[in-house]
C-alpha cells in the first residue's frame, strides 16, 4: 500500500472540543491555514531572500519586522524564530554554559531542558517544590547557596518556569529571577505554556531569556517557537559565525552560531507570523478563559472524591485532576474499565484527556468559549450522575 493512503483527514477540532493539554494554544488560526498552503513548498520563504541571506532579514514575506514585532510584545530586545522552545533552551545552554559547570534546573522543569544541560556537558541541579507545587524563593536561595558551596562554583545558568507543564501553575519568576541575580546568575524563563497565551513581558519578570513556543501556544504549525532575550546577552547567543575553511577559505557571512544559520524555512515561520495578529489580541483575554477552566474545575469539584492537584482557584488554563475516588471507583467495575470516562467524554463531542485516565489526569480548556465550557461542565455532572457517584451541594 502506498503510505499515502493511510493518513486519514484529521478534524479533531472541527468536531469535538478539544481538551488536550499540549494542543490547545497551537491550533491554527484560519490566516494560518492559508498560509500553510500558500507557503507549504520546504524554502518558500527564500524567494526573496537576498544577502546577507538570513531569516531576519527577508523582507518579503515580512519576516524581518515579524522579528522586531516578536521582541516587542515580550518586552525583549532581540527575538530569534527557533524550532521550538527546546531549540531555544540548546542555544542558550550552547553559548553560555561551559563542561563542568552547575546549572540549576527545577522540579517541574522540561525533559529538554536537561538534554540541553547535559548536551553542554553542564552538571544539573533542580530546586525543590513546596507542597503547593511551587518552586519559592527561599528554596532557590537555599539550592544556590548549596551548589555553590558543594562545587566550588556558581551556577551558569538558572531555567525557571512561568507556567509548570505537570499542575499548570504560575511560578513566581519575578521573585526567582531576582534571587539569581543576586548571585549574578543569568535566567532563562520557559514560556512554553504562556507566552501567546497570557500577556508576557520578559523584562517585568526579569528573565535574561525567554522562550516560547509557536505550535503550544502561539497558533502555529509544528516545529516553531521564539527566543528572546536582552541586549546584555544578544551578541552572546546570537553570535556569527568566525570560522574558515582551511583549503577554500570560505567564511560564511553573518550566519549565527546557536541558530545553525537560517531556523525556520517555509510554512513555520510564515504560518507564526499569519497568526501573530490573532495572538496579540487572544492574550488580552485570558481572564475568560481562566474563568471557564474554573468553571469546569468547580463542576468536577462537586463530583465527590474528585479533587484538583493544581493550584486553585485556576491562574491558568492547564489543570491536572484526581479522579481516584470519583471516576476510577467507576472503573473497576465498568465494562469498558478506565475507558469509560474519554468514551462518554467523546459521545458528547468531548476528547483530547488521555485515553483510559481515572486517575490522575490533566486537560487545558483554553479557546474555548461560553457555551462550550458549559457544555464540558455539564457532561462531566451527566456522566457521573448516570454512574451513580454523589454529588455534593
């Protein structure tokens, strides 16, 4: 068979309310559906591209003030399009951390995150979570002081998240940042999960780094994403190229480093940048959108035995749950076991929660609106009253 025939159309959104944790922010705006046609052949950007042949520097399509528009909204200097936040994270440990030295991480932090430590033969260091999932002040105060005095050295680097991906929590980076800086410790700040989402800006939390990702939370297709970062550090981690051929003595212009020369080529970056207008004005709204992830939670809530692990009330959209004395109970007698709850979930128009989870699980809600969040509120009520579980109040 040829492999072509066997992808099936994908209409996930237009048919059900999506609840996928890591979908919700990246689905695509309709500008962005047009530019994926339009721009979908592998260098199609590069049309117009003329010296000194980089990506921030085509003006046609628009990509050179797309650059400065991004570094503007996130209250930062200078903006890169990198294949996602991870990219993001490897330029940065690339050009600053050294073999050998600390580098502090988080409990919460991303998988990727690491692989970027250890890429750069850095050592990792995470800093501890209190009982409400969040990573304090004080804690990062203690684990700086404790490498610093274990190893000899300061750390290189700190990774603080804004919102975590495990319980979808608003870390205080303000205060984190500040406490690094005490100790003269450069900060980059994972977006992932905000920025195109809420309303960021870099400089307020005092993030020397900031990355975000395009198909998470800013509208676009996959892999895209958005370092910035501040004039302090720009000529470090955007750093060109000095090297040489030793028998053709070939150089090879203003190619930075970090970014492997040209990052995103074709339906990436234009598909971003198709949705960006679309972004600026949905961060605006975030209030509501919290308000409706509330709405769900406080629906959930009245389902006895089920609790929220995540902060509450919601700050953000992401949320992880605890259904062990609610839905899972159902499940160990059910026919259809732990799939009982996504397949009455799906007959309701609803998907995008882990397949067969009664127990511990996580949806995000955002892009939803009125109806729809009473929609999901309601079907969870429905599904547990028709499985015979208590309702409280």
């Amino acid at each position: 068979m040829n492999c072509s025939e066997g992808i099936d159309t994908r209409q996930v959104d237009e048919l059900y309310i999506n609840l996928d944790p890591i979908q919700a922010g990246g689905r695509l705006t309709t500008d962005a559906m047009k530019a994926v046609i339009a721009y979908g052949d592998g260098y199609s950007v590069c049309d117009n591209c003329v010296k000194p042949f980089r990506l921030d520097h085509i003006s046609k399509p628009p990509l050179a003030e797309f650059h400065r528009d991004l570094a503007e909204f996130l209250n930062m200097d200078v903006a890169r399009l990198v294949p996602g936040a991870r990219r993001g994270f490897q330029a940065v440990a690339g050009a600053i951390v050294k073999p050998g030295d600390p580098v502090l991480l988080t409990a919460y932090s991303h998988y990727t995150e690491f692989l970027s430590v250890e890429q750069s033969r850095g050592m990792p260091f995470e800093i501890p979570a209190d009982e409400s999932h969040v990573i304090t002040p004080d804690a990062a105060a203690d684990r700086i002081e404790e490498v610093i005095r274990t190893t000899g050295k300061t750390p290189a680097l700190m990774f603080v998240e804004h919102v975590d991906y495990q319980y979808g929590n608003l870390q205080p980076v303000t205060d984190l940042t500040r406490v690094a800086h005490q100790y003269d410790i450069p900060v980059l700040c994972n977006g992932a999960y905000t920025v195109g989402i809420m309303d960021v800006k870099g400089k307020e939390l005092g993030a020397d780094f900031l990355t975000g990702s395009g198909h998470k939370s800013m509208a676009a297709p996959a892999p895209s994403g958005v370092l910035a970062t501040t004039d302090e550090w720009a000529d470090k981690v955007f750093r060109t190229t000095g090297v040489k051929g030793d028998l053709t003595g070939r150089t090879f212009g203003i190619k930075e480093v970090e970014m492997m020369g040209c990052t995103l080529m074709g339906v990436t970056s234009v598909g971003m940048m198709a949705s960006f207008p679309h972004v600026k004005r949905r961060v605006k709204e975030f209030d509501t959108q919290v308000r409706y992830a509330n709405q769900i939670v406080d629906a959930l809530l009245s389902i006895e035995g089920t609790k929220v692990q995540s902060g509450y009330p919601r700050m953000h959209t992401l949320t992880r749950m605890n259904t062990i004395d609610s839905f899972d109970k159902v499940a160990k007698t059910h026919k259809k076991r732990g799939f009982f709850l996504t397949s009455a979930l799906r007959e309701r128009g609803i998907t995008g929660i882990l397949a067969g989870s009664t127990r511990v699980w996580k949806f995000n809600s955002y892009g939803i609106n009125k109806e729809q969040a009473e929609h999901v509120s309601k079907s969870f009520i429905e599904i547990a009253e028709r499985e015979g579980l208590p309702l409280s109040g």
